[in-house]
C-alpha cells in the first residue's frame, strides 16, 4: 500500500489541505489544488514554496515541479505557501510575495 499525507497549502487567509501519495509530484500536487480552486488557476502559474531554515537570507524556497513528497522530505501536516504569477504587458510578470497573516489567538 502507497504511503499517503495531509499537506497544507496556504495563501493569504486560505487554507487548502491536499491528500497525496508521497510518490506525487509538486506538479501532481499543483494539479490538485487548481482543482480545489474550480480550475481557476493554472499550475504553471502556481508556485508552491517551503519554509526555509538552511538557506541563510532565504525565507522561503521554491519547490521543483519534477520532485515528488518523499524526495523533499514532506509529511503529514507540512506547510507549503502557494503565490500566484501575475502577468503584465506582453507575457512578462512576476511572483507574488508569501503573504499569510500571522495567527493570533482569541482571548
């Protein structure tokens, strides 16, 4: 049987959480959530980002489409960032910023 895991994929004060086979691809992952968006977007103007600790100056780094789950070492719960291409004059554009508003607790 297939290892599978829960993968949170967030974008500002959205949260999509995508079931996945550990052997799936980031782009089989990208084609889950444009359909979790009604095809809304494309994957390829997706890009998903991990957290990063081990890249000094980097906060965030951008994930391989041809990598699969395993490969990167995800798991249940992790959290990926998804930011959006945003196009411009004459197929030229650029990637938004990671933007997720920091949680805060309701007293």
């Amino acid at each position: 049987m297939t290892e599978t895991c829960c993968i949170k994929v967030k974008r500002q004060k959205t949260i999509i959480f995508i079931e996945a086979y550990v052997s799936d691809t980031i782009l089989t992952v990208k084609n889950k959530i444009c359909k979790a968006l009604r095809n809304e977007k494309e994957p390829s103007d997706i890009r998903l980002q991990l957290e990063s600790h081990r890249i000094p100056n980097e906060q965030y780094s951008s994930l391989d489409d041809d990598a699969t789950i395993e490969e990167l070492g995800l798991s249940n719960n992790t959290i990926l960032y998804m930011t959006y291409w945003i196009s411009k004059d004459a197929g030229t554009g650029e990637w938004e910023v990671v933007d997720v508003p920091k949680y805060e607790n309701v007293e």
